[in-house]
C-alpha cells in the first residue's frame, strides 16, 4: 500500500471513530487498525519475532485501555504503537534513538507536508488518468448509489426513520477531527529518520570495540590510570562502609518503633524511600563513572570489581529493606496509587543494579545498561497496564478497619464495582445511588466512547 493512501485511509477512519465520540474504545480500534495495514503492507513481518513481540505489546495494551481508560493505559496504546512502526522501518534503531525521532517527528510535519513528492507516492507519467479514475471509480458509483438510496428511503418508513436515526449532522468540529487525524496518520506513516539518527545508533554499542580495549586512556588528561583506580577502590571501600551502616540504623529504626501518629509515618517513610531511590541512582552512576572504559581493562582491577559488586549487593539489601517497609506501610494503612508506585520505582531499581552487576561483571559499555533500563521500562509499563489497579486497591483497602473511603470514591478508578458490592453489603443507600449515578452514566456513553468494565456491572434489578 503507498504511503499516501495509508495516511488518507487513516484520516477517515479517525473520523468516524473520533468524530464527536471521547476517547474510549475508539482509539483501540484505531490501533489495531493501523497494526492490521502494517501487516498488510509488509507481510514478512509474521515471521519476524521481536515483530510480532512488539505487536503482541500492542494488542495487549489496545485490550487493556479498551477494557477501562486510564492514563497508563493510554500511554502503552502510543508508546506501543510507535515502538513498532519505528522497528518495522529501521530493526536496528536503538529505542533511546526511537525515543529522539518520536518527539521530532511531530515537529519536523510542518516542513515534512510541503514535500509532497516524497510522500505523495504516484506515477507521474500517468497524471492524466488520476482523474478519469476518480470519476469512474468513485464520484459516478457514488451519485448513482446516493440516487437510488434516497428513493428506496422514501419509500420506506422503516428506512426513513433508521436514516433520520443515524443521520450524520456535519458541522466545523468535523474539520478540527480531520486536521488532527491527518497529522497524526501523517506522523505515522511518514515516519522519517535522518542520517544523523541512524548513524548516531550504530556508535551506540553494548560491548567495546577492540581499540577500546587496547588504547587505555583515563577520564581526565592530568590523572593516570592507577590514580583513577585507586580512587574508584577508596571511593568504593567508603561508600560500602558508610551503606552497611546505614542499613543497619535502617532496620533497627524501623523494627524497633513504630510512629503513633500515621501521618508522621507516611512522612517518615515517604522521605526515606524516596532517599533510598536517589542513593540507588546515584549507585549506578558511580558504577558507570569507573567502568566506562578502560578501568574495565586493566590488569589488577580485581579489587576494584570486587568492592563494585559488594556495593551492587548491598544496594541490593536495601531495595529489599525498603520493600519491607513499604509493605508495612501498606499493611497499616492502606494501598494507594504513590504507594504502588514506590513498589514500580523498587522493581525498576532491582532490574538496573542486575544490569549494573552484569555489566562490570561482563565489561560491557555504558550505553548497554541505558539500553536495557530503556527496555525494561517499555515492558514494565505494558505489565502494569493489563491491571485494573484500581479495583485492586479497593478490594484490598475493603478488608482493612479504617478505610478511607473519601479516597476510594474520588480518588481511585476502576472501583465501582466493588464499591457497589461494599455499599449494598452495609445498606448504605445514598452512597449506592450515586454509584449507580455515575455507573448510568458510563454506560450511556456511545459506544465508541465506551469503557467495556462498565457494561460488565448489572443494572439494578
């Protein structure tokens, strides 16, 4: 399929399902659409593995956001979406460059439009024909069906009052639907990446070259190579030093009191988890700092590599001391969207000191570990989104003596059903109606703009 006829194609049917519709299950269906045509136009791609890896990451992101609409939802449905138009044009374009020809891209459409020949794709030499074949083959088939339609709905009360039904009232809006279906079917399509980018990727490696290993050379001119191990071995003998201590004080503090007031708790956690991610972070850039390069190579490094990977272990204990106190966190009182999150930034941190072990441990380069974050990222994302996280802090919360629910019912979405339960279970009536207010509500949405976890709760009998 030309590229222009895909970027046509997917403006009209953006406005059919977007026009005068709110984003629901419409833009799923867009989705899969658009992946459907780029199988069409490239059928070898069903037999290419991380495509159809990629591809998977798509429908399961579409299926998830139709299901019910959130934010982390959304973003997998974009993010998974370009990540695969991007594979399938260039396989070997990092995702951090991916990431670069994302955002420029939608800038680079007002310069990329007005090259017309480049995306435009036509024969030149049968210009003549292009109209003949629009007359023949759409605007005489078109008034010709249009006449004989509108006679057979005048003559048909059951035909009149479908077609008064569903009638199509055109107004300025359909314009704006249009303009922003082009450009985003544009960006799409006419994804175009520059010499610069994929040159930029090739020199973005996971292992080093052979003149990297040879041609030894220190971070700064007025060092040496031993100054700068020596200084990574004292660094590190003080930094494991001062961590140690400090996941000692660590866990007496947490397990030998416990705070009477929550809110001097959730403070108190709040701030030492979040210290305790920015000392994980400022771990890995140590580490990447010392192994750059040659420090990776040198004779007699063991001790260096040794007091890293200690370093790595004990970051290691203290991710699984903060989990703990998370989860007593939790367990006093309650489970909330930040507190899941610390949960997500623990497991995001786990995954970067095993990259940062496996690199020192293999001399890979610094680029390997951001590759690696970079995806894991990606498929994290995708993970959480095939949850109603939502539904899961309700139930959980439910079980719990002081529940917030000022929280739950203002706060938290995706619930309703098992608010619904929790109501009728204590025979609270007015909270019940205003569920039921909001569940008639979503329901009566159109179906494009719909949500599938709303239609999955019964009406009242």
């Amino acid at each position: 399929m030309k590229k222009h006829v895909l970027i046509f194609v997917s403006t009209l049917l953006f406005v059919l399902l977007f026009y005068k519709q709110s984003l629901g299950l419409n833009l799923s269906l867009f989705v899969i659409v658009l992946l459907g045509m780029d199988y069409a136009s490239k059928p070898n791609l069903l037999k290419n593995k991380r495509a159809n890896l990629l591809a998977l990451c798509v429908l399961l992101s579409c299926f998830t956001h139709a299901w019910l609409f959130t934010f982390t939802t959304f973003m997998s449905v974009i993010l998974s979406l370009f990540i695969f138009r991007y594979y399938t044009i260039d396989p070997k374009l990092r995702l951090i460059i991916q990431a670069i020809v994302f955002c420029t891209n939608w800038f680079a459409f007002v310069v990329q439009f007005f090259q017309i020949d480049d995306w435009y794709q036509y024969d030149k030499s049968s210009n003549q024909k292009i109209f003949s074949k629009i007359l023949s083959y759409i605007i005489l088939p078109l008034l010709i069906t249009s006449v004989f339609v509108s006679i057979y709905i005048s003559s048909s009360d059951i035909l009149k009052s479908w077609y008064n039904e569903f009638e199509i009232n055109v107004d300025a809006v359909i314009i704006l639907v249009a303009i922003l279906g082009f450009y985003l079917s544009f960006v799409i399509w006419n994804v175009k990446i520059y010499q610069p980018f994929k040159v930029l990727s090739k020199s973005l490696r996971h292992n080093f070259n052979k003149g990297e290993k040879v041609s030894l050379r220190p971070t700064f001119e007025f060092s040496t190579l031993d100054f700068e191990k020596r200084s990574g071995v004292i660094t590190l003998l003080c930094l494991n030093a001062i961590l140690l201590m400090f996941i000692v004080i660590f866990n007496i503090e947490h397990f030998g009191s416990m705070p009477q007031n929550s809110s001097d708790y959730s403070a108190r956690i709040h701030e030492q988890i979040n210290s305790i991610i920015g000392s994980i972070f400022l771990a890995m850039l140590v580490i990447l700092f010392y192994f750059k390069g040659a420090l990776n190579f040198i004779q007699n490094n063991k001790i260096l590599q040794t007091l890293s990977k200690i370093w790595i272990v004990l970051n290691a204990v203290l991710i699984f001391s903060a989990i703990i106190q998370n989860t007593l966190y939790v367990d006093a009182l309650g489970l909330t969207y930040k507190r899941l999150g610390v949960y997500l930034f623990l497991v995001l941190c786990s995954f970067g000191l095993f990259y940062t072990y496996y690199k020192v441990q293999h001399k890979k380069t610094n680029f390997y570990l951001f590759d690696k974050m970079s995806w894991t990222v990606y498929y994290l994302l995708i993970f959480c989104s095939l949850f109603n996280w939502g539904s899961i802090i309700t139930k959980y919360n439910l079980t719990k003596e002081n529940v917030d629910l000022t929280y739950l019912n203002h706060q938290v979405t995706g619930n309703e059903k098992a608010l619904l339960h929790y109501y009728q279970s204590i025979n609270d009536k007015e909270s019940t109606m205003e569920i039921r207010k909001n569940l008639e509500y979503q329901k009566n949405k159109k179906f494009l703009s719909s949500e599938l976890y709303y239609q999955t709760i019964p009406d009242k009998n």
